[in-house]
DNA sequence: GTGATTGCAAATCTTTTGCACTAAA
DNA sequence: TTTAGTGCAAAAGATTTGCAATCAC
C-alpha cells in the first residue's frame, strides 16, 4: 500500500507513477518518492548523496544504497543523464533533452545550457571505426 | 646520483630535467623516468592506474602512490591537464594547449581534438558572479 | 507464489594521507 | 643539514554488491 498516495497532491504521483511504469520498473514507494523530488521541478542536478540527504529531510525513509541503484536505474532507463565534470563524483540531471553544461568548480554546481545556443562549428572526423553519438559542452566558470 | 643519466640517451633527460626544474620540483629519479614515459610522445593521455603499470613494465621502481603523487603535481604546475570524461576516474594529459577530445566509452580511449578544430558559434551568459574560465568539448564516440 | 526491490553491511575501487626513511639542495 | 619526496600501509570517499527480508505483480 502506497500510503502517500491517498493525499490531496495525487495528480503529480500518477504521472510519476505513469514514468516509473513507462520504462517498466515496479513503483515502489522508494522511487515514487525519489521520482518525485526530481521530477516535480525541471533542470535539477543531483548526486546520491545530495538527494538522499534531500529525502532524509523530507522524511523519506530511504537506504543511499537504495538512491544509488534508483539513479542508475532511471539513468538507464533513459529518465535522468549523467553529467561527468567532477572527478569523483558523479551528477544525474533530469533534463533528458540534448543540451550542456556550466559548471562552477568553486561550489559545484551545475546550470543547463540549452542543446540549440551552442553550436559547434565544425567537427573533425572521428576516429577510425567509431560514430560519434553525441557532444558535450562544459562551460567552466568561476566566481569573479 | 642519477645513474639513469648517464647512458647515451641523455638528452631527452636533459629536457626533461629542465622541464621538472622550471617549475620548481625536485628532479627525483622517479619523477625523471615517469617524465620520460609522458613526455618523450606527444599527446599523451594516462590514468595513474595505467602510467604505473607502464613504469612497471619499464623496469621503474616506482609506487602507484608516488605516480597519483607526480601526476598532480605535474598537473598542478601546467605540465600535464586532468581530463574528465568518465565517472570514477582521472585522466591526464600531456597536450596542455587548448583542445577537446574524442572519448570513446567502449574502451575508455582519448583522442585529442585540436583546440581551433572546434568553434562554439555563441555562447549565452555565464550564470550571475561568475566568468567563464573555459570550456571544454567531449565528442562521445561508439564502435562501429 | 514468484521475481524484483530494499536495506544493511561488507566489499570494491580510486585516490589521499601519515609517517619513517631517503634523497636533493 | 635542511627540506622535499618516496613508499608503504592505512584511511578516506564514492559506489557497488551479497543476501535475507519485503514488496509489487
């Protein structure tokens, strides 16, 4: 029994209810909850760490094993892109469109760019027996 | 005593020993051999992982701390770059001018992508009290 | 019921660090 | 000699995994 359900806020779970199902993982109360902390805003960047501390706040009884294996679930299911700009550490946005980053290293933080402002004026040929699938942009920025 | 110096193939040591002193690191023999193994070919792209199994193999009696050790402060001092394209792990190297990179994940392979190969046509403002510092351009390639 | 998911702890992987020893200046 | 660098082993930080209990279907 998915208790959180019964409240008046019942529209935004069923569609992420509908997302969970759509990519056919079991909405369990774990990931109905996690799936709304990300999905309810647009553009979010999070680590495991930064979202399970997020869930622990919001009351959410949730293990960080539990947030790590929920990401790389949604990651590969195509709900959430994995950003690489820090070593060490890895960022899932929820913003699945293609697009780019700026990152600030001075407190680590992330900020879209949209896909359509950066265009790359030419792109040398790729090497032998590879297709190139796709580009990423990182605008790095520091605090003046 | 350098004993590593004395063989006819001086010169590159020399170069290299200039390289580590210009910016003030003591020349040790390790740093010495491991400077040889990076900069005797350009363009350069290593893990620690990687360069010390190569020093290894190489005869050098080098620790994989010492090589985490010299790779920082290498990239501390401009003499190497840290590339990040793959969560969980570092990569350095030796072209430090401006560039990008082909990354292909299917084996975790770097290739440098001139700096003036690649042109952004525009680029929106940075976020509020920050400048750009760079960027940089991750071409993700697969096998084909 | 059956198979997927959770949570915890333990394991793994990469990287850093403390400290006694060694080497460079 | 004075200070920096090395090597080992231990520590640290991020992430994954084994397994019993639990939950979705």
């Amino acid at each position: 029994m998915i208790e959180i359900q019964k409240t008046e806020n019942s529209r935004p779970y069923t569609e992420i209810l509908n997302k969970i199902k759509s990519v056919s993982l079991r909405p369990t109360r774990q990931r109905l909850a996690l799936g709304k902390l990300l999905f309810d805003d647009a553009d979010r960047h999070v680590t495991a760490e930064s979202l399970h501390e997020e869930a622990i706040a919001a009351g959410i009884k949730v293990s960080l094993a539990t947030v790590y294996n929920t990401l790389n679930r949604f990651a590969a299911a195509g709900l959430l892109t994995e950003v690489v700009v820090a070593p060490g550490r890895s960022y899932y946005d929820t913003n699945i469109t293609n697009h780019h980053h700026f990152f600030c290293e001075d407190n680590g933080t992330l900020e879209d760019i949209p896909g359509d402002a950066i265009k790359l004026a030419s792109l040398p040929e790729p090497p032998l027996g590879t297709k190139v699938k796709r580009f990423d942009v990182v605008v790095r920025v520091e605090k003046d």
